[in-house]
C-alpha cells in the first residue's frame, strides 16, 4: 500500500470518528434520533411508559425522537449560517440561499415519498419548511433564540388550537397547506419551537464542556417542567373540558396533555429538553466514545439518505412494519450501510446533492465581481 492510499485511509478514518474538525456528538445525537424514528415507525416501542419497568422505556422514543431531528435542523440552520459567528453582508445572502435551496430540495424529497404512498408519516417535508421559516432569525445571537423559542412554545399552541378552530368549517380546511402547517402529524406553526432550540445551541461554543452541562441542565429543568407542571393544571384541564362546547368540539384540554404529538407547551417543552440531554451527553462523551459510537455517528451525518432508504423499505416491503425483528433488521443494515458509504466518501449521495447544489446556487459573490 502506498503513501497516498495510507493518506487516505487516514483522512476518512479521522473524518469518521471526528478528529477531522466535525462534532461527531451531533452526528451522534442525529443517528439516535434516526434509530428513534425508525422503533416508532416498526411499532416496537411500548406506548405506556412505567419507570419501574425497563421493557417499557422504550416509549421515550415516542414523540422524542423527532422532535431531536427537529432539535438538529435548527442546530445544523446555525452551522451553516456561521455558527457563533453573527452572518452579515455577502455572507449572510449566501447562508439565506444555500439554506433556501435546502429547503426547496428536501421539500422536493419528502413530496416524492407522499407520492410513492408510503404507510409511513414523513417527516422531511416538515423538515424543509422548518428551514425555510429560519431565514428571518440568522441575524439573532444565542440569547434572542432561546427568548424566542420559550415565547414561541407558550403562545403558538394556543394560536394553532385557535386557528384550527376557525378553519374547520372552511372548504380548504383539509389542504395540504393547513395540513402541513397546523393540523398534520408535524405541525410546522408549532414545530419551529424546536427549531430555534437547536438554533441556540448551534450559536453557542458546544466544543467547551461547561456549555454542555449548561444544555444538559437545561434539558433536565425543560423535562421536569413539561411533566410535573401539567400535574398543578388538574383543575384547569376540568375547566377546559366545561368550556370544550364553546369551540365546536375542539380539543382544548390537549393544551395541558405532556403526552407526545399532543402539540401542548408542556409536550413542546418537555420534547425540547430531552433533546437537549440526549445532544448535552453526545456532546460530553464524544471524546472517549467517538471510537465506539462511529457507526452511529455515520448514520447522523447522512440521515436524510438514512430516512430515505428506510421509507423506501417500507415502500417496497409488503408488511415490513408486522416482522417483530423489523426494527432490528431495518437498523443493523442502515448502520453497517452507512458505516460503509462513510468508509469511503464524505457525504452521503442526497447530502452530497443538498451540498452541491446549494453551495453553487449561494456563491453570489463570485457572480458579482463581472457586473462591477
């Protein structure tokens, strides 16, 4: 073996377990969401959490796990946009277009796999949007985001369960639009909360290890709050359920329900802080685990082409999802196919794709220099 295939080898082995410059705990912390997806799409999670038996923990994945896909979107929007450096000028226009043009290709992915029928509920198309509506927060540092983001979790609950209300009588009521936005598995008007968590942790130093207790810390406080608070609100969920008829039937009392995909401020918050924990401990442990968790990690840094194949899966496997080892099955093959695609290239072929075609579209300032 010669000197430039020894380089080599060294280059991907660095680029895989992170030496190379990349936070392999995101990547980590994005392969563990992927794996939650895929428990809750096979159905072998439980759906009744009791702490005192441990073949029921597996329902934290339940409504968790994407919302720490969501979680990452945010922290990846801040990677792009300059991390802990505030864009401005060219470099701010061209963050807004690569972050556009990602947003219109996922959006391009996930409609591909509605169309297909998939029995799956896709979350991509959710993902581009949450892009997109980032656009107007890249100018804000850390501490704006998290205001906005404990803000955006107290009000937009209610302002969804309002605006479904006064939609529901509409003929355009059961559009795709309104389906995406508020009333669909992953409303976006509500889903962006977690979006601009992740915006505040990307804008901070996540390579310093008292930031990381910092957002371990806050995770915990977030879950403690998104369940033990509902347990105060006994008399109010009484009083919503009076007045439950003054709406039209809708389900107001879900505005105090910790439960995941209930869309609450306590199943937003409480979704937000177990992200943050598992992202704080992936961050904490990269260093001596990186050797370990690499498979993983290769999973989370080319999750959409994760995602894509696994719905494929479903698509083209009749009955997938009724195989009791579906999951372990579906998620032994993703990693050892990753793990392998990352062996020998950097990016997965539809980040690859997301890369390329949004760094042309953004290179504005090259552009430029002839029409001066």
């Amino acid at each position: 073996m010669g000197p430039p295939a020894r380089s080599w080898i060294r280059r991907r082995l660095a680029e895989l377990v992170g030496a190379s410059g990349r936070v392999i705990g995101l990547d980590v912390a994005r392969g563990i969401a992927v794996l939650g997806m895929f428990a809750v799409h096979t159905h072998v999670i439980a759906f009744e959490l009791r702490w005192l038996e441990p073949d029921t923990w597996s329902e934290v994945a339940w409504g968790n796990a994407s919302a720490t896909f969501a979680v990452l979107a945010g922290v990846a929007v801040a990677i792009v946009s300059g991390r802990t450096r505030i864009p401005d000028g060219v470099p701010l226009l061209q963050a807004r277009i690569r972050i556009l043009v990602r947003a219109a290709l996922i959006f391009v992915i996930g409609g591909i796999l509605v169309a297909f029928g998939t029995e799956l509920v896709v979350i991509v198309e959710c993902y581009a949007v949450l892009f997109a509506m980032s656009l107007p927060f890249l100018r804000m540092p850390w501490w704006g985001l998290a205001a906005f983001a404990v803000g955006w979790m107290l009000v937009t609950p209610v302002v969804r369960v309002l605006l479904v209300d006064q939609l529901r009588d509409a003929h355009w009521f059961d559009s795709a639009i309104v389906d995406l936005a508020l009333t669909g598995f992953y409303p976006a008007l509500t889903w962006f909360g977690y979006t601009l968590v992740g915006m505040t942790i990307g804008r901070v130093h996540l390579e310093r290890w008292r930031v990381q207790l910092v957002i371990l810390a806050s995770g915990v406080v977030a879950i403690a709050a998104g369940n033990f608070v509902p347990l105060a609100l006994g008399p109010l969920e009484r009083f919503l359920v009076a007045i439950r008829t003054a709406v039209r039937g809708t389900d107001v009392t879900s505005l105090v329900d910790p439960e995941g995909h209930t869309g609450s401020t306590f199943d937003l918050v409480s979704s937000a802080g177990v992200a943050c924990v598992v992202i704080a401990l992936c961050l904490l442990t990269q260093r001596w685990l990186r050797w370990v968790l690499f498979p993983i990690a290769a999973v989370g840094s080319m999750s959409l082409t994760a995602y894509t194949a696994h719905a494929l899966v479903f698509l083209l496997v009749d009955g997938f999802a009724d195989d009791p080892w579906a999951w372990a099955r579906l998620s032994v093959g993703v990693v050892v196919g990753c793990t392998i695609w990352r062996a020998m290239l950097p990016k997965g072929p539809l980040e690859w794709m997301l890369s390329g075609l949004s760094r042309a579209a953004s290179d504005v300032s090259v552009r430029a220099l002839p029409g001066r």
